[in-house]
C-alpha cells in the first residue's frame, strides 16, 4: 500500500456522461497530481495542486477539472465523456510543491462505453 | 485485467537470468530520473533512482546506468524473478520541479 488511496478502482460510464475520481495523499504530503495513462502511452500529466490551489497544468481538457479540498483530498472530474477519455488516472502525491518523493495511487480505470 | 499498454515493446527472459531495459529521455537539462515498475492493475512503483552527477547507481538486484551524452538510460535486473515480470518505464524530472516525463514502458516477461 502505497499511502495514496484513489476510489473508484473501476468505472463504467456511457457517453457523455460526468464522473467524479478521488484521491487521498499520502499522509503529510500537500501536493496532489493527475495523469493519464492510455493504451500505447506513457503518463501524461494532467493537472497538480497543492496546499488546495492549482499551482500547474498540463494537457488536461477543457471538460476536465479538479480540485483540491481543506482536507488535501482532491476531485477530479470528467465530463461530457467520449470513448477516447478510457483510460487509467493516477493520483500522485508529494510533500512539497516540487516532484521529490513522488507516490503514485493505483489508479482509477475508466470505460467510457 | 491486463493494465496499459498492450502494444508495448517486450523484452522476454528466461528465469535467473540478467535483464536490461532502455530508454531513451528527451531533455539534455533533465538532472534527476527515476525507475518504475507498473504491475497489472497497479500504479507505478519507485525502483531505482539516479541523478545526473552519476553514472550509475545500484541496488537490491538493480543497478541503473546512466549515459548523459547519448541521453540514455538502462535499468539492470540481475537473477530475474517471475515477481519482476511487469511494464517498465523510465520517468525525468528537472530541477526538481513537479513535472516528470514519462516514457511508455517496456513488458517484461520471465520465463519459467
């Protein structure tokens, strides 16, 4: 057990449809960052927050969106789903705002059907 | 269920024998890279990790080689086990900011 919780492992979701991931940091660590990972392809960094602010992003669709909660809990939401968005997300999290002792959860699969 | 990357490039090799995987990163200024193992329906687990004043660094089993002048990067897994059989991939990280690149991995399958 990494320390990094996500829910759910698995979902299905027809299109068009929003769904709400979740991840829960390591304990002590402020830091929260969605990926990515679909077939044939390596992760791809979505969105980071820390401490509850969006402090970086990456090629996260304008139809996905997160957030970062008092309790360092973290969202992220998908909406307006379509096939492509099938994929696995992870949830990593950090103590500080830079990428050292970086810990991944074990993911959240998505089928989009 | 089988994870990601179905189409990944696969190294087979026969139990107790040496593995080595490659790969190629893409930032010359990338100072700091990691190793990690990703079993099916798990996230990403550390390995192995290096920083660039270093060419190589070891550990239980593994012992990766760094080559900054050909931005190349190879993980060594000695007396491979079937517990080893996994996708692996390669991530860099700059000044350690928050952003890693990731590589798409390689399969490794053990053999009996």
């Amino acid at each position: 057990d990494s320390g990094v919780t996500q829910t759910p492992k698995h979902l299905i979701t027809a299109t068009g449809q929003r769904v709400t991931l979740r991840c829960s940091p390591r304990s002590g660590d402020l830091s929260v960052y969605w990926y990515q990972q679909s077939l044939d392809q390596g992760l791809q960094f979505l969105i980071q927050y820390y401490n509850g602010e969006e402090r970086a992003k990456g090629n996260i669709l304008e139809r996905f969106s997160a957030q970062q909660f008092p309790d360092l809990h973290s969202e992220l939401n998908l909406s307006s789903l379509e096939l492509g968005d099938s994929a696995l997300y992870f949830c990593a999290s950090s103590p500080s705002t830079g990428g050292w002792g970086y810990t991944f959860g074990s993911g959240t699969r998505l089928t989009v059907v | 269920g089988e994870s990601v990357g179905l189409h990944l490039p696969t190294l087979s090799v026969q139990e107790g024998d040496n593995s080595i995987i490659n790969c190629a990163y893409s930032n010359s200024a990338s100072d700091y890279f990691i190793w990690y193992k990703q079993e099916s329906g798990k996230g990403p687990q550390f390995i192995i990790d290096i920083r660039s004043n270093m060419d190589k660094r070891q550990g239980q089993r593994v012992t990766v080689l760094l080559n900054k002048t050909v931005k190349h990067l190879s993980l060594q897994i000695a007396a491979t086990q079937p517990g080893d059989s996994a996708v692996y991939f390669c991530a860099e990280n700059i000044g350690g900011t928050y952003k890693y690149i990731f590589g798409t991995g390689t399969r490794l399958k053990v053999l009996a």
